[in-house]
C-alpha cells in the first residue's frame, strides 16, 4: 500500500491548488482585458490614421498625374502660373478647398579661371528661400571672390567650398567676380525659390501632396509642385 497523507494535510493540499488555480484564472482575464483595451485603443491608430487624408491625397495625385499626361500642366508651371494649376485643379477635385504653391531652382554655371572673371545673375527676392555658391578648384594660389564688387570669400584650398552669398546679393540683376592666379575650376550660384498662391487656414487639418517635374533644363524650372487640401 502506498503511504498516506492525513486528512487535515490532504484538504490543505487540495486548497492550495484552488488557489494557484484561480490566480492563474485571475491572470489571465487581466492579461486578456490588457490586450483588449489595447486593441480598442491603440491599434486603429496603425491601420488607418487618417482615411480621409489618404483618400483626398490619392485623388490629388491621380488628378495632377492625369492633367500631366494631357499637357497644358507643365506649362503653367514652368510660367508659374497657380491660379491657373488651381482652376484645372478644381474642375475635377469637388467640395474640397485647394491652395497650390510650386518650388523651383535657378542655376547660373560658370569656370573659374587664371585671372578675372565676371558673370552676371538676377535674384527675385520674393520668392527666395535660399541661395548658395558652389566652388570646386582643380588648382589654385589665391582666389577672391565678389558679389556686387563685396568680397564674400577668399580661397586658397583646391576641392569644394560652399559659400553663402545671401548677405551680398540684391533685388534684380547682380554680379560675381572670381579674381584669381593660378586658379583652374568651375562655380554654380544655385537658388532654390518657392511661391504659394495663397495662405493656408487655421483649420483641424489640411492635407498634402507632391508632384515632381522631371526636366532637362536648369534654367527657370519648377521641380515641385505643392498642393494642399482642407474642408
């Protein structure tokens, strides 16, 4: 026969594990509720944040996209015309506010040579959010550089020097000068601009999209056209 428990130590065994029984119940119906709320909280902001965002996005792109194909888009950008961008727009996004604003770059090139060499370039202050000179030297002794008869910098390392020339530059036409001996490279005064035809609202939300130009030219070229969207 086996060995026996007396009673009194049997029933105690037998409570001990209605207890780690209902524990383990009791845990699991908490780790249950957890993740319950967790879903009934937290887990609709990964499937879908803002539906109706996405959708009027979606259809802007197709729009813009369609308009592109039928010509007439690039046009108005490249005379950055907006209101025009806006109408063609509007005719196909209904119930919907729209503002457009377009960026684009301006580039002027030039090399920078053994001596005095001078270019001239125009600024729409504007318009402007910033402007930048690039300066890559195969040789050099030592090199002023001018904007506006203003020395901007002086340079007597070979490689590539980025030099801001906002402080220097003007409304309309301006002027570099490269003076230099025993220079040989090349520079480009580049420009990034932006315009928007109007404001955007104080409102819950406003929704955005993009659309890239490709080009071949770098003279005058939009690259990017913006177009917001709010109730």
């Amino acid at each position: 026969m086996g060995e026996q428990y007396p009673r009194h130590l049997q029933s105690g065994s037998m409570a001990m594990t209605s207890r780690h029984g209902f524990v383990t119940t009791l845990e699991s119906i908490l780790a249950a509720t957890v993740f319950l709320i967790f879903l009934v909280n937290v887990l609709p902001d990964f499937v879908s944040s803002n539906p109706e965002g996405d959708i009027l996005e979606e259809q802007a792109d197709t729009v813009i996209d369609a308009l592109d194909r039928a010509g007439g888009l690039r046009d108005d950008a490249k005379a950055r015309n907006l209101s025009a961008i806006q109408t063609g727009l509007e005719e196909y996004i209904n119930g919907i506010n729209l503002a457009v604003g377009l960026s684009w770059t301006n580039r002027t090139d030039g090399e920078v040579i053994d001596g005095v060499m001078s270019q001239n370039f125009t600024l729409n202050q504007s318009a402007i959010e910033r402007e930048r000179l690039l300066v890559w030297l195969d040789s050099v002794n030592s090199l002023t550089v001018s904007i506006n008869s203003q020395e901007a910098a002086s340079l007597s390392d070979t490689g590539f020097h980025e030099i801001e020339i906002s402080d220097y530059t003007e409304q309309g036409d301006n002027n570099i000068t490269l003076d230099g001996s025993g220079t040989d490279g090349r520079f480009t005064i580049e420009q990034y601009y932006y315009t928007q035809n109007q404001d955007l609202p104080s409102v819950d939300a406003i929704y955005g999209t993009s659309y890239v130009f490709g080009t071949n030219s770098t003279d005058n070229e939009p690259r990017e056209l913006q177009v917001y969207l709010w109730r």
